[in-house]
C-alpha cells in the first residue's frame, strides 16, 4: 500500500502549486520569532484515524519548520461542522480542515460521484485513482471555490446500523428512516433501496440516534466506535455499499501567504500523515469488525450484496445525466474499466 504515497515533493507542489496562484508579492518569510499560525480543524473525536492524522500532520510541520510554522488542531466539531468549515476556509478564517467527502460536494458536486454504489470495494483503490487523472480532474474544481486539495485521506468503506433489525436483503430497509450526510449519491441509494432519509451534522447524530429521530445511519466502522453509535444502534449489517474519502482542504488565501520553503514542509508532513492516517483506517477496521462481532450486545450481519448491487444499478444511469455527467463517464471507467 505504501507505494501509494511515494510521491516525491517536486510532484506533490506541481500539483497544489498550479491552482494555488503564486505567492503574494513581498509575503514575509516565516519567522522564527513569530510563528506563522495555521488552524487545523476536523469533525471526528479523538482516537479517530481522522483525529490522529490531523496530530500527527501537526507534529511534523512544526518540528519540520523548527516551530516557524504552528499548526493548531481543533477536533470534535469544536470550530463547527463540515458546511461551516468549508466557509471559513474559503473566507480565510480557517486554514485547514479534513472534511466529510458530502458536504463538500455541496461545492464541487462531482466529488459525490466517489461514493457511488459498490464502485469501489477497498480504501486503498479510491486513494489511489484519486492520486492519478481523476484527482487532476477535481483540482480545477476546487480552485475556483478558493481551495486547495492538499490530501485525500480515507473515511472508510461505509456500513449500516440501525436499531430495529438486521438488515440483509434490501427490503429490509423499507419503513426504516436513515440519517445520511448531505451527499446527493449516498441519499440516492438508500432512496433507491426504499428507506427514508434525512440529514444530521455528524456531531449531533449520537444524540439524533438516541432519541430516535432516526432509525439507522451508515459510517465506515471507525466512525461507529469512535462516536460509540453502537451504543444506540446495536444492529451492524456490514453492507459495503459505498467508499467516501476525506479530502484535505487548505485556504487558497492561507496558502498563498505560504512561501516555497513552507508549501515543501505541507507537501511532506501531507505525504507521512496520508500513510498515517489510511494504515490506521484499514487496520482499525480490520480489529473492529473482530471485536463487534465477538461483542454480545451487537449483532452484527453480512447483507446479500448481489441484491443491494441489483437494487441500486438504477443510481449509476441517473448520475452519468447530471451536468457532469463526463466526469461520473470518465470516473466509472477509470474504476472498471
């Protein structure tokens, strides 16, 4: 898997560089007397692959720039939730932030097209074609919202939970109401699947579960055991249904006032944090799906893929319509060929 990120950081700068705009005439060289402040913020709790990167992206750009350049992490929704995020950034008030793969495809709208259904089966393949002609493709997307994809972290291979039943053929969805983010392509499917759906910041879901404003969610099985969704959604049906990653935005404007030397210390604290971060996503869920299944109060249950495939086909056809429906083309084949 390593040799995913083995991109050096001439590669890394050509890329972000290109829509990045050049650094603002006269900015100041970073300071040791004054370091420059970078706020990193990001929804997930800590523990969280997500959580942990964040920290360790952190560490390594301070210790790379000899404390010229202070990265600040707030984490657990403290600065908001993922829309709020994306605002700061493009105003300039936040620098960074890891944020869900729905929310910003409420301003590059292709991006949803990642998570159609069963498109990809592993982590490693969605950061990989996201490294190639597709993440090329989404750069341009982002420039023109005042961002910059500094990374692609994973947020997992998602699943269902829910508190009424187990859920293994697709009609067992029917009646049952679903929190979902706001991502058109994950609200498609489980529309496609019969189930009622409705939108909850990820902060707020544990609570929304608890009180049964909604029956179920999906998540990758990092995000159900670090925000304990089990707790109050004791059936894990481990449906598989869609990919979703975590793309890693920087502020146009804060990386503008970043010179040459401090752009090389992002691109290479990005590289060793990405490794971080989708190591532990794979190797978490590879323990956790040990440890609910060996855990007495969760049931946990594989679904009939074939009829959740079958049942959802119809969501593919309707997405290479939308207005970028060249890219959903150029994306499925890329993907399977």
């Amino acid at each position: 898997m390593k040799e995913i990120f083995r991109m050096n950081r001439r590669t890394f700068l050509q890329g972000v560089g290109a829509i990045g705009a050049t650094a603002l005439v006269g900015a100041p060289a970073v300071s040791r007397a004054a370091p420059q402040k970078l706020m990193f913020a990001h929804e997930q709790p800590p523990g969280n692959p997500r959580s942990l990167a964040a920290d360790k992206f952190a560490e390594l750009v301070n210790a790379k720039s000899g404390g010229a350049i202070e990265v600040i992490v707030a984490g657990s929704g403290q600065l908001g939730g993922d829309a709020a995020m994306l605002t700061s950034l493009r105003t300039g008030t936040l620098s960074i932030s890891a944020n869900s793969q729905g929310a910003t495809s409420a301003i590059v709208p292709e991006l949803a097209a990642l998570g159609l259904p069963f498109l990809f089966t592993r982590s490693d393949d969605g950061v990989r074609v996201l490294s190639g002609k597709i993440g090329e493709l989404l750069k341009p997307k982002f420039d023109a919202m005042g961002l910059v994809p500094i990374g692609w972290w994973d947020n997992g291979i998602r699943h269902i939970t829910n508190s009424k039943r187990s859920i293994r053929m697709p009609d067992d969805l029917r009646g049952l109401k679903f929190r979902t983010p706001p991502d058109p392509a994950t609200i498609d499917i489980f529309q496609a699947l019969g189930a009622a759906t409705v939108q909850i910041p990820f902060p707020e879901l544990y609570v929304a579960l608890q009180q049964k404003v909604v029956d179920g969610q999906e998540n990758p099985l990092t995000n159900i055991a670090a925000s304990k969704l089990y707790e109050v959604n004791p059936f894990i049906s481990l449906s598989a249904h869609k990919w979703e990653c975590t793309p890693v935005l920087m502020s146009k404007l804060a990386w503008n006032r970043l010179d040459a030397k401090s752009r090389d210390i992002v691109a290479e604290a990005m590289v060793e944090a990405t490794a971080l971060q989708i190591g532990a996503s794979n190797e978490s869920n590879q323990k956790l799906e040990k440890n609910f299944r060996a855990n007495a109060q969760i049931t946990v249950n594989d679904v009939d893929v074939e009829a959740f495939r079958k049942q959802t086909a119809s969501v593919f056809d309707a997405w290479e319509k939308k207005p970028f429906g060249a890219f959903v083309k150029e994306l499925r084949k890329t993907v399977l060929g």
